[in-house]
C-alpha cells in the first residue's frame, strides 16, 4: 500500500511541474495568436482587422504570475478555457472531436503492435534460428527504419490509389450516418485497416527485438534449467516462467507508448486524413493557442501518468519481488 | 541454407493480412448526388461547427461568407465594378457626409421574415457595442447609423471619407430578430444560421463533412440551381488536392504545382483552372529608415538586379507575370496606366544600370568585387521570408543571385511566421518579402504602401507600412482622394498615385499573386473561366462576395 501511495505522489509532483511548464513554454514563443491568424490569410485581412482580434482574444496584459495561477485553477476546475484557432469553441469541444479518432487508431496499432510483437518476440527467442528468427526481425527492423511518413505515403498510394483496395482517407465515409450497425462498424475498420496496419509495420520491430533479447537471457537462467529440469512442459516453462519475467522491460516500453496514444500519431493523421489529437497539436502551435495547446498537453500529460501507474500496477501482478517489498 | 531461401515471411504476412481486410471493398466510389457541389477551400482535419459572420473570419466555416450572410453590395473583383446586392441603390448626401443606402425589397430570412434597413442598421450598432466585431474598423470614420423608413439607412460619417463605402459595402447583415437575444455575439458558434444567402440549411453536420442545403426562400427567383453544397475535412494542401485530381471535389482554391500535367491532363475534357492575377502583390520591402535603402537610387538598383522572368518562372510555375512598376495586380485593371507603368524602366533586369546607379550612389567595389560604404563596410543583407512558403523562399533566393552579381552579398533568411511577422513589423530588418493590403479602389494599396500617417517609428509593431515610407505627393493625393466621389477624378488621383509610385519606388513589386481556383465541369456548369469571366473563379475570393456570384451561377448537369 505504502508502495502504491509513494508512486501516486510521485506522479502529483509530476502533474505539477508538467503543467507549469505546459504555461510556460508557449509564452516563450514570439508573437500572438492574433498574429498567427494573420499567417493564414496572406494579407487578404485588413490591417484594421488586427485590433479587433486582439479584442477579441482579450489578451491580457495582467502579470504572468496571476496568468498562472488563474491558469491552474481553471485546470482544477476542469474549465480548460476557449480555443483561439477554432474562436469560439471551448478547448473540451475542440479536443473532444478528434479524441475517440485517435484513442481507436493509435490505441488498437499499440495494442495490435505490442501483442503481436512480443509473441513473435517469444517464438523467435523459444526457437533460436528458425525462419522467424532469422528472417522476421531484419525484415521489420529494415521496414520501421523508413521514415513513417514515407510508409505510409508508398501504402496510400499502393493500396490506396493503384489498387483501390482501401478509402484515401477519413475515419468513414462521407455517406454512412454514424450509428452503431454493422455498415458503420465495418466501414469504420475498413478507414483504419491501412493506417493501423502502417503503423503496426512501423513499430513491429521493436517490440519484437525487445522480447526476442530478453527472453534469450531469461531462457539461461538457473530457475528456467530448474523448471526444465524438473520436467514441466514446455509451453508452461515458455509462458509461466520465461515470458513472464522478459516482460517486464516491454510492459514499461507499453506504458510509454499508451501514454503518448492520446498525443495523436500527426504523420498518419497527416497522410490519412484522419480526424485526431496530432493535427489538432500541430494547428494549436502554428496558432499561438494557448488554450488549446495547454489542453491537449494536459491530457497527454494525464494518459502518460495514467498509463505508468497502470505499468506499475502491472509490475506488483508480475514481479513478485516488487510485491514483497511493498507489502 | 535452403530454409532461408523459401520465403520472405513478413512481406508475404503483410500482403496477405492487408488483402484480406480489403476483400469486399470497391475501387470505384459512388459520386456524390446530382445538384450536390463538393468544395475544397479550408483545410482541417475536423469540422467545428460555426456559422458566426461577424467574429474573425478565420474562426467561421467557409460558407458563412460566401453563401449563407450577404453583403449589401457584392464587389466583382474580376471585373472591378459594384453588383447591387442587399442594398439596390446608394447616393452620398449632405456634401459627402451622409451616405444614404436604398435596401432590397422582397427579401426574406430564410425563416420567413422579412428583411428590412432595420436589419443593417442593427448590424452595424452591433458593431458599434462590440468593437471586437468591427474587423473593418467602420467605426473608425462612421458617427451614427439610423433608419429613416423600412428600406432605407442613413450612414452618417465623422468626416468626408469616400473609401469608406467599400467597407460599409463589404459588410455581411444579420437578421435584428435573431441576434438581438445573443448574449455575447462575438463568441456565439450561430449554429443554425438564419440568413439571406442562397445555402442555409445546415442539412448534416460530422466532424468530418458537412452539407448545407438551398435556401428554400432565396430573394433571386428560381436560384441558386445547385441543391446542396458538401464539405469534406481535408488536414493538408496535399490530401486537398489529391482529393481534387480523384474527382472527389469539384470546385477548390488550393495551390497545385504544375497543374496541366498534374489536374487537367487526366480529364483533359472536365478537369479545368484559372489562376487571373487578381491576389495581393507580392513586394520586396527594403527598409527606408536604414541607409543605404532611403536612398531612391539604391532601392531601384535593388529592382534592376531582378531577373522576374527567371522569378516568376522559378517560384511560381509561371503562374503569374513579372509586376510593373505601378505595382497594380490585374485587380485593379480599371485604374491602371499602361503608359505610366512604362515610364517606370527601375523593374526591367538591367545589370549594368544597377551597378551605375549603386556607383552613382556612392556604393563603390573595393577590390575584392564587393560593394562598399563610403566608412569601407561591406554591404551584406538578409532577405527575410517566412518559412515553408516555398514560393518566398525560392523568389528570394533569385533575388539573392540577383544581388550578388552586382556586388551585394546578400543570404536569404526563414522564419516561422510569428517570429517573421514580428520582425517585419517592428522594422527590424533591411530586406524582406512581403504582401501587399488590397481593396476595390488603390487608396487602399498605396495607402500602406507611402503614406505618412502610416508610418510608426521603429521598435513599434506597425500593421502595415513595414518599410516605413511616407511620400508627401502621396500624402496630398490620398487626401484628395478620401474626398472625391467622382470616379473621374478618382481616376486622375488614382493616375497620380502611380506617377508618385513610379518615381519614388517607396517598395519593389515582384509580382501579382494568382487567385486559385480549380474545377471539374463533369457534374456542374457555369463557372467563370477566361472564355467567360463574369467573376473571380476562386472560393478563396469571399471576403467582398466574390463567392455569391459563383455560386448563383452554377448549374447541375
């Protein structure tokens, strides 16, 4: 319990110094946002039109200290406060459209990715060079070092335009009512088959790699020839006693990657047009908005910490060791 | 070893996998229903849904200010002339102080109530009351708005300021009964918009695409012919136009490069574009309160080291001209003076000129090649530009060569807009690329390009003006023109203006930015093209109605 307690402080300090530099940074960068809309327009604004913006913004001039404390009891209070880039729609409205998007897309190619990876990771290690281990990690170590971008842009234009097996973009299609039937649920996974699968290329490898190498050194262990010794079957020894503990290092590498679902996947957003948090990150910054940028970092802030208290969780269940410790 | 050879595995799983998720899926997409116009004009990656047409136009979707608010007269800017809108007539009174607006009879809201000069006056004390409205600035030379009977208003000015019936012209009127209840105007999302545009019915509305239906109520009998009008969300100028070469859209304003073998050669027959030259111009500024720049001699010598032709060619895909030396983009084609434009030879590429006038100017060689002040310190410039706006960075780029052959060292310099912005209007920097402010008159362009009462002193951010030049000729010439109704004399103001320009090249114009526009006529016909260009063809026109114009004109096929 005391273990429990001790993270869970660790991560309020976390929270904090985060959001303190969530205020800070963005106030660190020149101009305002109503300059940065100026940026869109090309000088097809009149040049009267910037008192108005700035009216209508209400920047304020108040000392950055009051900013930020006012800044911190908004955030307390769940009020994240109005978006500049999208005037006049609360930030909670803003990163509310492209949240499920992106949580569905980023989350299922996490999920996709780490399962299939560490199994391959296993079936590598368990039969040392056979064709899994000899051929697959090369393969997917040479495939995730192209640049992503690059991936995705090559299976777009493959799958996408030459073969036309899959829609060029978007979460659904334009003339399918969003509902949950079956025509919906299925168009929804034919939108994100090319960008899941893109990304599960992409970051195959490493889970693989990681789980491969572990395994490999748990397999010599002293409690693994004991296991083996005393005659237990090999998919026991495999599961129970060596993918178990190999675990630990890629159950910690998942926390990250969960963490960072909620920050988007900007290149696949980008090249798939799918609705998400990354492009949203990317509007909020060439904007100047503050309200919005604090926002979204707020919750990949938040999912980051949640997703290692969770990790943390998932060592007291896997690690027997951190379990007497703490108790 | 022959294990190994069998196969490769990943590629094999990855094909398979992706083939059998995509059995049962169709190549072809079925085109959106007849009468259903798709346009590509702003780029996101999902739909927030605001119909507000008096708060920041960047904040608003498109169609709020090409098709569903109406100005009360539609300037066409293709054709430089006023097309009666809401408003049917107007006449200046009261020597020029009182400008009197005749409204449209018959018009109603698209909830049925009818339009009256009560609506505009209401619209303009709203801006009035929230001056973060008032993206004009109207209130600037108006002092009071009133009615004098159901169809006629009465705008009463502070002082004599004829230009300022083009912005009173320019802005869009909603409806008394339904904005008087908004609490706070300037942040209301106007989700279900009551207008007099011809699309108001919000028929869907996705994060991804939207529909606005006809408006069953439009004041022009029998328009407009189109039903609908959907948008799809497209997050890049990328996807934007490959969605437009995959007919997937039939009317966008993107920049496409090379757009003959990209667009229209893949349906020579449909695919269709027109770029007229009616955008902002593009300048380089050079700082006239820094020498040697405040030197006329210096900054035409400046002008003649520019190969345009290579310019235009290189970093607009000779979408564009060289500019002359009045600077007027095809806009303003109305006021322009081809003789005065010749008499300005500072915009022809001449090396040799440049280098005597930079010698003349007592910018010497030394021995080295490099040019010198009169105190021995090299001449050697940063041309700023914006990073990412690749036609910039290329066009200064040309000017940089350009430079350095006659002994001007000088680098091209990015960054990101804020931080450009920031720079240019402050007056910290020596070169730099930058627009031109445009309206229906060129009061308005060479205001910010050479008066005085534009100039800021440096250090303070200027909106406009950023090379800080103010002419006295000009100064008188604008003067006059603020109080000239009669488009005669206009015109010789106008030519004056030029003449001052030409002189003085306070600024060196590059070129006129094209206004984009692409379509596909296989599902629609009607748009302005060069055969018939009755408008501007691009949704990117709609600040003074362009748009309206367009979409009235349209027809299902």
């Amino acid at each position: 319990m005391t273990y429990i307690l001790r993270r869970l402080g660790f991560y309020l300090l976390s929270a904090w110094v985060a959001l303190t530099i969530n205020f800070l940074l963005p106030r660190l960068m020149p101009g305002d946002p109503a300059t940065a809309l100026f940026a869109r327009f090309r000088g097809q604004l009149a040049p009267e039109a910037m008192q108005a913006l700035r009216e209508t913004f209400g920047l304020t001039q108040a000392p950055l200290l009051t900013q930020y404390l006012t800044s911190l009891r908004h955030v307390l209070t769940g009020d994240l406060g109005i978006s500049v880039a999208y005037f006049p729609s609360p930030v909670s409205t803003v990163i509310g459209t492209g949240l499920v998007w992106t949580v569905l897309l980023a989350g299922s190619a996490v999920a996709i990715s780490f399962t299939i990876g560490t199994l391959l990771g296993l079936v590598a290690a368990w039969w040392r060079r056979g064709w899994v281990d000899t051929w697959l990690p090369s393969a997917l170590v040479f495939l995730g070092s192209f640049p992503y971008f690059w991936l995705a842009m090559v299976a777009l234009f493959v799958f996408g335009f030459t073969l036309g097996w899959f829609p060029l973009g978007h979460a659904y299609a334009d003339d399918v009512v969003p509902a949950f039937s079956t025509a919906f649920v299925t168009d929804v996974v034919r939108h994100a088959a090319l960008p899941v699968a893109t990304m599960v290329l992409a970051t195959l490898g490493g889970w693989l790699l990681s789980m491969r190498n572990t395994t490999i050194a748990v397999l010599g262990s002293d409690y693994v020839n004991l296991a083996r010794a005393k005659g237990l079957s090999p998919a026991r020894v495999a599961l129970r006693y060596a993918a178990r503990n190999a675990l630990l290092p890629s159950v910690t590498g998942l926390g990250m990657a969960l963490g960072f679902v909620l920050g988007g996947s900007l290149l696949t957003e980008i090249v798939f047009s799918y609705p998400g948090q990354g492009y949203l990150l990317v509007q909020a910054v060439r904007n100047q908005d503050y309200p919005l940028m604090q926002g979204i970092f707020l919750v990949i802030t938040l999912a980051v910490l949640a997703a290692n208290f969770l990790v943390d969780l998932a060592y007291l269940w896997l690690d027997p060791r951190i379990r007497e410790s703490a108790t | 070893m022959s294990r190994r050879a069998r196969s490769h595995p990943a590629a094999c799983a990855v094909i398979l996998l992706l083939a059998s998720v995509a059995a049962g899926c169709t190549r072809e997409k079925p085109p959106p229903p007849r009468g259903v116009l798709v346009v590509s004009q702003e780029q996101q990656a999902s739909w927030i849904r605001n119909f507000n047409p008096l708060t920041t136009a960047t904040a608003a979707r498109w169609p709020t200010l090409a098709g569903i608010y109406e100005p009360l007269l539609v300037f066409n800017s293709v054709r430089a002339e006023y097309v009666p809108w809401l408003a049917t007539a107007h006449e200046w009174r009261e020597a020029n102080r009182v400008l009197r607006m005749t409204t449209r009879d018959s018009v109603l809201w698209s909830d049925g109530r009818p339009f009256t000069a009560r609506d505009v006056a209401f619209t303009f004390n709203l801006l009035q009351r929230f001056p973060a409205l008032d993206r004009r600035g109207v209130w600037g030379f108006l002092s009071d708005v009133r009615t004098v009977d159901d169809r006629t208003v009465d705008f009463r000015f502070q002082r004599v300021f004829i230009p300022g019936f083009d912005e009173i012209a320019a802005q869009q009127i909603v409806p008394e009964h339904h904005w008087k209840d908004v609490e706070d105007p300037v942040s209301y999302p106007n989700e279900n918009p009551v207008a007099t545009g011809p699309f108001t019915e919000v028929r869907v509305f996705r994060n991804q695409v939207y529909e606005l239906g006809r408006n069953p109520r439009y004041w022009q009998r029998g328009l407009p012919r189109v039903e609908a009008l959907r948008f799809p969300a497209y997050p890049s100028n990328d996807r934007a136009t490959l969605a437009l070469v995959y007919d997937e859209v039939d009317w966008a304003g993107n920049f496409v490069p090379a757009i003959e073998r990209v667009y229209v050669r893949r349906q020579p027959e449909n695919h269709r574009y027109w770029f007229p030259l009616t955008g902002s111009s593009i300048f380089l500024y050079a700082n006239t309160t820094r020498a040697p720049f405040d030197d006329v001699r210096v900054r035409q010598a400046v002008s003649m080291s520019i190969d345009r032709d290579l310019l235009v060619d290189v970093a607009l895909y000779r979408y564009s001209r060289p500019a002359d030396a009045t600077g007027l983009s095809d806009a303003y084609v109305a006021w322009h003076d081809s003789s005065i434009a010749a008499s300005g030879d500072w915009v022809r590429f001449d090396v040799a000129r440049a280098n005597a006038l930079l010698d003349e100017a007592g910018l010497r060689r030394g021995e080295d090649g490099r040019r010198r002040r009169a105190d021995g310190t090299p001449l050697r410039y940063e041309i700023l530009c914006v990073a990412g706006w690749s036609d910039w960075v290329r066009a200064a780029q040309v000017i940089a060569r350009g430079l350095e052959a006659v002994g001007v060292r000088a680098s091209v310099r990015t960054y990101d807009f804020s931080a450009w912005f920031q720079r240019v209007q402050a007056g910290d920097f020596d070169l730099s690329l930058g627009w031109s402010f445009e309206g229906p008159t060129p009061y308005t362009f060479y205001r910010w390009l050479m008066a005085s009462s534009t100039v800021k002193p440096l250090g303070e951010a200027s909106m406009g003006n950023w090379h800080r030049y103010g002419s006295p000729a000009a100064d008188q010439a604008l003067h006059a023109f603020e109080l000239e109704a009669d488009p005669a004399r206009q015109k010789r103001l106008a030519d004056e203006l030029q003449r001052t320009f030409v002189k003085e090249a306070p600024a060196i114009p590059l070129y006129p930015n094209p206004s984009w526009a692409e379509y596909s006529v296989a599902r629609f016909s009607g748009f302005p093209s060069q055969e018939n260009p009755y408008a501007d063809p691009s949704p990117n026109k709609l600040d003074r109605g362009d748009c309206l114009l367009v979409l009235t004109a349209l027809t299902p096929r």
